[in-house]
C-alpha cells in the first residue's frame, strides 16, 4: 500500500529504479537536483531541467505540465550523489497562477517501474510560494529512503536554486523559463473539471485509483462520509450549508467531487458515484433511477427502468489498488448516492407540494367555483395527482434505499479495524498494523428518510485538521425533540445513552469517552511505536474515562492536574514541533535529539479552559496551526459556552477543529446538496472490553519493538 508521508516524515524504498509522478492543479515545471552529502550541488549540471532534461540516471520532462513523470535509476548514478531533489516551480508569464496557494496542492508518487505506489506526498500548506522542493530521494548507510520536504519559496526558482548552492542560480533560472517558453505550446494544461456522468467516463486506471478519494465526510470535514472522505474524510474544510446553516467540507484532500450533472432533454441523472465499478442491487425487482419531476411532465419519472438482472452487491466493487482503497472508495460512493437520491426524493416531493399549491388556489380563485360538488372534486383531484407524484418518488427512493442497505450489508462486515465499528468481530482477530492506514472511522452519518441505514464517517489520515468533542448542552440541544435514530443508536449501544435529555455530568462522561474511543483508533491504527497520546487534565475529573488508556500502558501516567500539569506537557509538545520545523527547514531530520519521540502526537485537552493562563492559551493555538504539519494533532473535549469569557480569541482556534458531538447530532452537512446529516459517535458497546483488550496488544506491541 502507498504510504502517506507527512512534512518531514521518510520511508524506505525497497527499489533502485523508481518513477516520480507529480500531479498539480496547473501547469508546473519539474526539475532534479543531484547534490552531496550535505545537499550541495556540483554545478548546474548537477541540476535535470526541461532545457536539459537527461542527467545521469535522471530524466525529466521537457515542458511545464500538469502531470508529469520523472525516471529515476538510483543505481546509476554518480558515486558522490546522496541526495536527489524534486524541485517544482510554476512558470512566469504564462497566465497560469503564480502561487501554489491559487490552485489546488501538488502531489508527488515515488512509484515502481510497475505502476505500484511506494510513497505519496502532497504539499499542503503553501501559500504565496511560487517554486518548492516536493520531497527528496537520499542515501543513508548504503539504503536510499524518501524524505517529504515541502519547503516553498515566494521570490521562485531563482531562490530555490540559490538555496540549493548554485551561485549561479539566477542565469540557470532564465535558461529554464526560456526552455520553457520554447516549449509552452506543448505544455499539458490541467485535467478539465469532469461533467460527463459515470457512465460516460473512462475506466479508472492506476493514476485515477491512486488518487485520493473524498475523505472528510459532509460535514465538518466531511461523512469524509468531508471528506468529510463519511469520509472524510468524511480527511477537510469547513464552511456553512447556506440553506441549513449546518458545517460544510470536502473531501479529505480539499477536493469535493463534481456533482452528478442536470439531465439533457429529460434524461435520467446518473447518481453512481465515478469511483464505484459498478451499481450493486438489492435481490428481488431491479432499482430504477429516482423519480425527478418537472413542470412540463409531472406525473412522469425520469428515464426508463434499469434493466432486470444486475449483479449483487459485492465489497470492495470500487476502483484502487489494495481491497482497504476500495472500500473506502465504496464507503464514499455509498454516502453520495444516499445524499442524491434523497435530494431527488426531497426535490421531487417539494415540486408536489407546490403543484398541489398552485391547482388548489386555481381551482378556487372564482369564487362561484368555491362550493359545491364542482369544487370538492377538484381538491380530490388536486390532492389525488399529489399524493400520486410524493408516492411515486417514494417508490424510487425505497428501491434506491433497498440497493444502499443490501450493499451496507455485505460492506460493513468486510471493514478493515480501522474502518470498522467497536462491535464488530474483526476486533476480536486484531493484530498491530505493519502500516498506518488511509482512513480513520469518526463515527456514523444517517439521514431520516432511512435511519436504519448508516454511512460510516471516515477521514483521512495523518488527521490534517483537530478534533472538538463538544462536551456543551448546545451539542444536546440541536437536536432536542424526537430524534427516531437516537432511540436505534441508544438501542445498539447497549443503553450506553441513558434515557431522557442527558445532563451536563453525563454529556461530558460521553464526549470523553468518545475521545478515548477515538485516541484507541488512532493507536491501534499506526505501527508500534508511531503514535503516542498525551492528555491535559487540570481538574483531574477524566481520570474514569482514561482508565482504559492508563491502565493498558498507552498513557504512560495519569495526566498531572492543576496549572503545572498543562504547562508541561504544551511545553514539551511546543518544543517538539519547533524541532522538527527546523530540521524539516534544513534537511537535517537525521539530527533531531535523541530524547525527541518521534511518534506523532496526540493531545487529548479536556475540560478546557480551566487551568489555562495567557502563555498556555497562545501555545494551545501554535499547536492548532503548526502542528499537524509535523504530526502533533489536537482534540478539544470542551464546552464552547463556557469559553465565551476570552472573546473573539479564540474563535481562529475552533474554527480550525471539526466539531463532533457525544450524542446523535444532525450538524454536518455534505457538499454537494447541503443535506443536514446526523452524527453518531463510534462508542464502545456497554460492557464491552474490546478498547482495552485492542490497547493491551497495542504496548505489547510497542514494548516488544
């Protein structure tokens, strides 16, 4: 499986001969430099560039592009070559964006000659720099590892060449723009944004099933199902449904995918999802599209009937290079058919109502018409062609509803640990993984035209952005009122939410216990020894939620209380992300302290802000924006109210977080129709050990390494 890589983070190449592929969101150039031991270069000749794109055991393209591929034999090359850089940079006076920061980030692959993925890093985080180093291919005791690297410059080539000690760095940069400009009615412009529907794209290669899927579920960051992905991902923006006023995001990478396109001459929308092979159904009649009405022909569905015999579903049925890639493709595809068929439902039943409006008011608007049988007859037809058009798209939805649940049914067993609730039985056979997995499972998203249906919520790892556990009554009160799929989530979890609106004691027991449950994920989702948790507790009130944390050994010691305990474990997380910044500045990740742990970081903050001063708070924010770059993640457990004492503040910081709540909440919202879905959190079954028996495998595990 490709391995994600986060700025500063490096993984070993099993292989000499390797390709680059580089994907960006316009028109770059892609270079290499060749340096020494300590990154010098030799020379521009040490540098591959379009105006000279053959070096020793280096080729590159020979003009600005948004893919490219780059040939690297490592075997080949000079003796005194260490380290080999991929250096990227838009060209000038093109039209194109002259920042990074205007168009979506750049991705680089270190990929077999075969196509299968080692590594993959996309440089997120720029802003004005036009030219950056992506990452670097460098030897070390005679094995060669990827670094991602990730260090922009806003003054361009010319910089980033000065700074890899060419001294003649700015004639290098002309020649390269002028083999540019030579070339430029060659350069490939940026993949066109897809409108055609799935089933008129091309199959999914490799390079499209390498590509990140949605992450961060609808809504707060996505399901990721922003991405939010569920998923994630459901991975991660943030922004505001505008006719619900429910939170916003795309996908995990930021991307959300086109939406599915308007019918031609009243043809029927495709709602497959462009990842998903093929559309399972349900056993028994074949599923039609959702019945979509319009003026001109009201009583009329939208396209003909499928046609009988479609295979089964099947898990896994979705494009990507491993069976983890496809189901979290598969999860993706299941959240955007529910949202689009229940937005056609939705859409097709307002119509209805207003039909039904504009009949009655016509065949009332004479007032000698208003009594008698001629106008009792007229509402009973009025009222029968409504009731005629809400059951016909009822119809197509339940028969979409019945292929979503048939393909829920063979999906959720096949789940991956990470991807998997706490009550299913691949826990039971949990063994530490040899690599991080590409998503994490936050929760559940469900809707209430079906509430037994639920999408799996997942997001993309490294977490890009932290977590708020809103331990408030507001994460009660929002959805107050009979909530059917509180009363299916009390009943599945065993009674773990009591009866009755829960009070302000047990909402911050369940957001705590929420965010032990997550922090177990996390754990047992990384190899031994590559992620840690740290929790500041200044009450010491969340020592009988952290028990399983504490008493497994993945929390070395209970949190130490009162102002002293907050100070020192942001001081020593301040420290580390200062640390790793620099050595990520200078290309020295090999010189870090030896007394740095290098595992990312879990901050587990709880009851916040009680036992924070000024210069607790300040670094609580650095951590917030620096540290997911360098693998120091966040989560609140906090009641935003009581933090309206320090004003605007912090209002940057919460902003930043994905809020999910400890209790079914209907506050995310997908991107592409806006529907307000309901979270539920991944909490652990009443009685269940499962969090500590995966945890006590975990240290073993790390104690054993």
């Amino acid at each position: 499986m490709t391995a994600e890589l986060v700025r500063g983070q490096n993984h070993p190449l099993d292989r000499t001969r390797v390709e680059i592929r580089v994907t960006a969101g316009a028109a770059v150039m892609a270079g290499v430099a060749l340096g020494d031991e300590q990154g010098r270069l030799a020379g521009a000749e040490s540098v591959a560039h379009p105006g000279a794109p053959r070096r020793t055991g280096i080729e590159v393209p020979r003009q600005a592009a948004a893919e490219h591929r780059i040939a690297v034999d490592l075997d080949a090359l000079p003796g005194a070559v260490h380290r080999v850089s991929v250096l990227l940079a838009l060209p000038t006076g093109t039209g194109a964006p002259t920042a990074f920061g205007a168009s979506s980030a750049p991705s680089v692959t270190v990929t077999g000659l075969d196509g299968t993925g080692i590594a993959r890093y996309t440089v997120t985080g720029l802003g004005a720099e036009s030219a950056v180093v992506a990452v670097e291919l460098y030897r070390r005791q005679g094995a060669w590892k990827v670094r991602a690297v990730g260090q922009g410059y806003a003054d361009g080539l010319t910089a980033m060449l000065r700074d890899q000690g060419l001294p003649q760095a700015a004639e290098l940069a002309a020649e390269i723009e002028e083999a540019i400009s030579r070339g430029q009615a060659r350069a490939v412009p940026s993949p066109a944004p897809v409108a055609a529907s799935r089933s008129e794209r091309p199959a999914a290669g490799p390079a499209a099933a390498d590509r990140p899927a949605p992450a961060d579920p609808p809504a707060s960051d996505g399901p990721a199902p922003s991405g939010t992905s569920p998923g994630t991902g459901v991975g991660t923006g943030i922004g505001t449904s505008p006719e619900t006023g429910a939170e916003t995001g795309p996908d995990a990478d930021g991307v959300s995918p086109a939406p599915a396109p308007e019918p031609v001459g009243g043809g029927r929308v495709d709602y497959r999802h462009p990842k998903r092979r093929s559309t399972p159904a349900a056993a028994g009649p074949a599923p039609t599209a959702p019945a979509t009405v319009s003026p001109g022909s009201p009583e009329t569905p939208a396209g003909p009937e499928t046609p009988a015999g479609p295979p089964q579903p099947v898990a896994g049925d979705a494009a990507g290079w491993s069976m983890e890639e496809r189901l979290y493709n598969q999860v993706w595809g299941m959240f955007e058919d529910l949202a689009r068929s229940v937005a056609a439902y939705r859409s097709a039943s307002g119509f209805a109502e207003s039909r039904l409006e504009q009949e009655l008011d016509q065949a009332l608007s004479d007032p000698r018409n208003r009594l008698g049988t001629a106008a009792d007859a007229a509402r009973a037809t009025a009222r029968d062609k409504h009731a005629a058009l809400v059951a016909q798209a009822r119809a197509a939805l339940d028969r979409d509803l019945a292929q979503l649940a048939a393909e829920s049914a063979v999906v959720e067993p096949a789940l991956p640990p990470a991807f998997a609730r706490w009550d299913n039985p691949v826990w039971q056979g949990y063994h530490v993984p040899l690599e991080r997995p590409m998503a994490l499972r936050l929760g559940d998203l469900h809707l209430p035209e079906v509430l037994d249906l639920r999408i799996p919520m997942l997001v993309r790892l490294p977490l890009e952005r932290g977590l708020w556990i809103d331990s408030g009554p507001d994460a009660y009160a929002l959805s107050a009122g009979h909530d059917p799929g509180r009363d299916i989530a009390r009943r599945e979890l065993g009674s773990a939410l009591t009866d009755g609106p829960p009070d302000e004691a047990e909402l911050r027991r369940l957001a705590m216990e929420t965010a032990v449950a997550i922090a177990a994920r996390l754990l047992a989702s990384h190899p031994a020894g590559d992620f840690a948790v740290q929790v500041i507790d200044p009450g010491g009130t969340a020592a009988p939620a952290l028990a399983p944390l504490v008493e497994s050994g993945a929390l070395p010691a209970a949190p130490v209380p009162g102002p002293q305990g907050v100070t020192a474990v942001l001081e020593t997380l301040t420290r580390r992300v200062e640390l790793v910044q620099m050595a990520v500045r200078h290309r020295a990740a090999d010189s870090l302290p030896p007394d740095l742990d290098p595992a990312d970081q879990l901050l587990i903050v709880h009851d916040f802000p009680h036992g924070f001063d000024d210069r607790a708070l300040t670094r609580l924010r650095y951590l917030a924006d620096e540290g997911p770059a360098v693998g120091v993640h966040l989560m609140m457990v906090a009641d935003r109210a009581r933090t309206r004492d320090y004003g605007p503040v912090l209002d940057p910081l919460w902003r930043s977080l994905l809020r999910i709540t400890p209790v079914p909440d209907a506050h995310l919202a997908d991107p592409w129709v806006g529907h307000a879905w309901t979270y539920e959190p991944s909490l652990v079954p009443k009685g269940s050990q499962v969090v500590r028996q995966v945890l006590s495998r975990v240290t073993a595990a790390r104690r054993a390494s």
